[in-house]
C-alpha cells in the first residue's frame, strides 16, 4: 500500500507554507508523458506544483486522468490537421487505494484516485480520478475519457466529479484547511463542503479562487435547473442554493457563484485583476479579488547552458549556445515539413492555443506584405507557427489550416503540429523573437512569453496581460502600441497590425542584422529581469502570503 492514501509529503514542511493546501484544476502540464492539458491554464498549473515541492509547501494537487488526453494533434495526407483520441496509459500512477461515490445524474459513479508521487517529475503529490473503473456502467465510465468535452451534461459530470469527488478524496487522505479552485470547473467542491459546515461564512473561510476570465461572455453559465438534475448542487435544495449564491434567476454563473462562496480570489495578472474587479464589483456579495501574477518553474523550463553563460556575461557562449538550441527546434522543422531552417537567420514563433482572440494569422493579414518580409535575400527572416485549437472549434482549425497551406508557397515559413511541454520548449529554446497577438484586454496573463525570455527569446508583444509588468520597447522586448479599445475589432486589428510591421520592419529585423550589440542587451536584459519576479517561486509563495493565509 502506498504512503500516499494519507496526506504525506516525502520531506519536512517549511513552517511558512504549513497550512494544508488542496489544490484543484481541470488540467495540469506537468510532463510531456502525461498529458492531461490543454493550454496556459495546465502549464500554469504545473507549475505552480513543481514549484510548490521546491518550496517544501503542504500542498496536494487534485485533477482529473485523462484516458484520452486533449487530443493527439496529427496531419492528414494533405498535411492538415488531424484530430486523434488515443487511448493513454500511465505505469508511473499508483493506486491511491481511495474510491469514492458522488452522485452523477441521480446515478452513483465510482471515482478511483491515482497517486503521482513527488519524486516522479519532481512535483508535490497529486491525484488524477477516474471514473473509467469496474463497477461503473459505460457512460460513468466515460466522464474522465476527455478534457473538455462537447457535450454540455459531459461536462457537468466532469465538474462534479472533479469537486465532490476530489473533495471526498481529500478528506479520505485527513482533510485541508484550504481548498483552491484554478478556474471554477471544481465548483461543486463548495456545495460539499456547505453539506459539512452548514454556514456559509465557515465554508468561506477554507475556500479561495482564481479566474481567468476576462470577460463576462467568456464565463460559464447554464440554466440552474439542469445543474440540479445532475447533482452539481451535491443534493442541496434549490431554494438553499439561490441563497447562499445570490442566483435568483434561470441562468447559473459559475464564476459569481465562486467569487460569492470564497473567502478570497485573484486575477492572473495586474491587469486582470483590475479588469476583474470592474467586471464583478457591482455585483452584490463578491469576495475580494485581488491580483498574483501567473509565473513558471524556471528549474523546468530555463536552459542551463544558456543561463550559465548569461551568468558569465559570454556574449560569445550565449551566441553559440542559442545557435544550438536553434538547431534542435530545425531538426523538428525539417523531420515535420521537409524545410531546412538556418540558426543564423532571425526567426519568429507564434506558439500557443489556438483561440479566435489569440490572433494567430495577425501577421498574414496583408499577405503581399508578408511575403515580402520573408522572401527578401538580404536579413532573412524565418517563421514558425505551432499551437492546438480546440478540437471541435472548425473556425479555429480553418485557421490552423489555411497557415499550412500558405507555407508551402516557402521554404522558411513552417507549422508544426503536435504542440504539447516538449515542442513548446523546443520553440521557445529555437525563438529569437516571440510574437504575441492577443485583442487587449483578453489575454488574462499568458505565460509562453515568460518561459521564451528564460530561453534568450525576445517578446514581441501586445501590450496584454502580463506584459504591462515587465517589457520596456527596446531595453528588454518590444512593445507593440495599444490600440484604442472601444474600435470595433476589426479597426483594432488594422491599427495593431500596423504598428506590429512597423516595428518588425523597421526596429526588429535592422537591430538583429546590424545591431548585434544592442540585440544581445535586450536578450540579456529580457532574460535578467524575468527573474525572479516571474518565476512560479514567487507566484506560490504569493498565493500563501496573498490568499492561504489571508
């Protein structure tokens, strides 16, 4: 029997981090082998757990296994994209030997809680449920087969067991004094916990919350009745429910619903917070929403070679050591599309998500312009794109696809598929420039950014979401200038590409080929002032000092 069918931890607790901590998210990016994420919210995640073990916190992490994962991203014979559900399978997990019931849809489910022990990847302990386990009927068995499934009642399920099911899970193990929710798909956790403490102001002192969400369109909803019928209230009367949530009418928020039931809550970034708090203050009930910037592991991510040679201050060992890591990301370039990719050319990423607001073909909008850029003999440039869109999301594939096809008209313009840890810390280790394009003020944080400047990548940004906290134009990025934000979206698309080519034409690509010594300041002052304000060390002691503690 494993260790960890109680709450242990495999070292002594720093007495600064002692409370008990259960941590819960849909989605964590902690090793490539085990893929159980998606985007941001995962890495962001990961993070903060491998970060956690480092700082010795008494921290556990609770999410969901994925027998599916997100989804395999493959090409079809045209080299589009190509949508694959394999099945997964994880020797390294250990059976907790914890199973619990919770109530799906007046119908019990078993949930089986799969240990990962710290000295795997280095994280604290966590628990991935399951329902895919003998006893269960084929559709309970179903509800942990994919992240974020299409079907609304899927999804429910998936929060129901994430919350009550991993709160009965943490109570098996001897209990936290804080449970916090990463997003509010574990949600239903709350209603458990009003079952054992029958007093809302006692169930909000162990709750806290972070949100993503920047706009109110983009936060969870559905009709409150049908989260009845499911069992997302944990069995709760309705009258009961509307009155500790403040939900009168038809429609249930799932974000107002956690801010009133938390003692506590943050935004992802300065920013964000601000926006939050405009966003949800007028609402009567609403915890306070204060703000902790995302962050990530910098022992994961940050090349050591490359920082050791930032360390020495050896221009000539930075230089060679990204041209190596440069060559690593071509050899992927060449085995994925036939193209060879030279390290001593300026090259471009865009890699992440992809999501509508993301912009990802901002750089194609003048098409004629574009190709210009990358087709002239003198100061090449060469382009890569990477990311997953949701898999149902046809208008986001669309997209993924027309970049395929556009690449093929040259040899330096490339898109990669199969964007998960380990190709993304491949491009970030290969970028000199890294191209963020999100419609202010949707991105809440974004983290790709900060692991590229770890790697000797420069941001090349919108100012957006963590952004505003760190980049100076021309000292340790490059800013492109706000648009005004009350234009319709396409206006603001137009003057953001504007500037954006502007400062590639004019500032990025001159600097890289006639500048050298001002391109490796900026590179060296963009890889110094990531640390250690954007390091998840920061960011985990923050939610102790800022939230855990509060």
């Amino acid at each position: 029997m494993t260790q960890y069918n109680r709450w242990s931890h495999p070292h002594d607790i720093d007495e600064r981090y002692s409370k008990r901590v259960a941590y819960f998210s849909m989605e964590f990016a902690i090793h490539q082998a085990l893929k159980i994420y998606s985007g941001g919210l995962g890495f962001l995640a990961g993070s903060h757990m491998r970060s956690a073990f480092d700082l010795r916190q008494n921290m556990i992490g609770i999410g969901m296994l994925w027998e599916y994962g997100y989804y395999d991203q493959g090409r079809n014979e045209d080299q589009t994209m190509r949508v694959q559900f394999l099945q997964k399978f994880y020797t390294y997990l250990e059976d907790s030997g914890i199973t619990v019931t919770v109530q799906v849809d007046e119908h019990p489910v078993l949930v089986k809680a799969m240990v990962l022990k710290p000295e795997t990847f280095g994280t604290v302990p966590m628990y991935f449920l399951t329902t895919d386990v003998p006893g269960n009927d084929h559709l309970a068995r179903t509800i942990t087969h994919m992240l974020y499934d299409p079907e609304a009642s899927t999804r429910i399920a998936q929060g129901i067991v994430l919350g009550i099911g991993g709160a009965k899970v943490v109570e098996a193990l001897g209990g936290a004094e804080i449970y916090h929710m990463n997003e509010g798909h574990a949600l239903p956790l709350t209603f458990h916990l009003y079952d054992k403490f029958q007093d809302l102001s006692e169930l909000r002192k162990h709750v806290v919350f972070t949100t993503h969400t920047p706009e109110k369109a983009g936060n969870e909803e559905h009709d409150i009745h049908f989260l009845d019928r499911m069992g997302f209230f944990n069995n709760m009367q309705l009258d009961e429910v509307r009155e500790i949530t403040g939900m009168h009418g038809q429609m249930f928020n799932h974000t107002l619903a956690a801010l009133r039931l938390s003692k506590v809550a943050n935004g992802v970034s300065q920013l964000h917070g601000e926006v939050a708090r405009d966003m949800w203050y007028d609402n009567e009930g609403v915890c306070e929403i204060k703000a902790i910037t995302n962050a990530q592991n910098v022992p994961f991510w940050m090349d050591t070679e490359l920082n050791q040679a930032l360390q020495e201050d050896d221009n000539a060992a930075l230089v060679r050591r990204k041209a190596e890591m440069k060559q690593h990301l071509f050899e992927v370039v060449a085995d994925q599309t036939g193209k060879l990719f030279q390290p001593d050319v300026l090259t471009i990423v865009w890699a992440r998500r992809f999501a509508a607001y993301k912009r990802a073909d901002l750089l194609l909008r003048d098409l004629d312009r574009f190709f210009a850029l990358i087709s002239r003999e003198e100061q090449p440039v060469q382009v890569i794109w990477a990311g997953k869109p949701y898999p149902y999301d046809s208008g986001a594939i669309n997209t993924f696809d027309k970049l395929v096809k556009l690449s093929y008209k040259r040899k330096n313009f490339a898109v990669l598929t199969g964007y998960e840890l380990d190709l993304s810390r491949k491009l970030k280790h290969g970028a000199d420039i890294w191209l963020n394009t999100p419609r202010r003020p949707r991105e809440a944080s974004g983290t790709s950014g900060m692991t590229a400047a770890m790697n000797g990548a420069i941001n090349f940004s919108i100012q957006d979401g963590w952004i505003p906290e760190f980049a100076r134009h021309g000292e340790n990025s490059f800013i492109i200038p706000v648009a005004d934000t009350t234009l319709p979206a396409e206006m603001q698309d137009e003057a953001d590409y504007k500037s954006m080519m502007h400062i590639l034409e004019n500032e990025i690509v001159p600097a890289y080929y006639l500048k050298r010594d001002k391109w490796m300041n900026i590179m060296k002052q963009s890889m110094r002032d990531i640390t250690p304000e954007f390091t998840a060390a920061r960011m985990a002691a923050d939610y102790y000092n800022i939230m855990y503690n509060y």
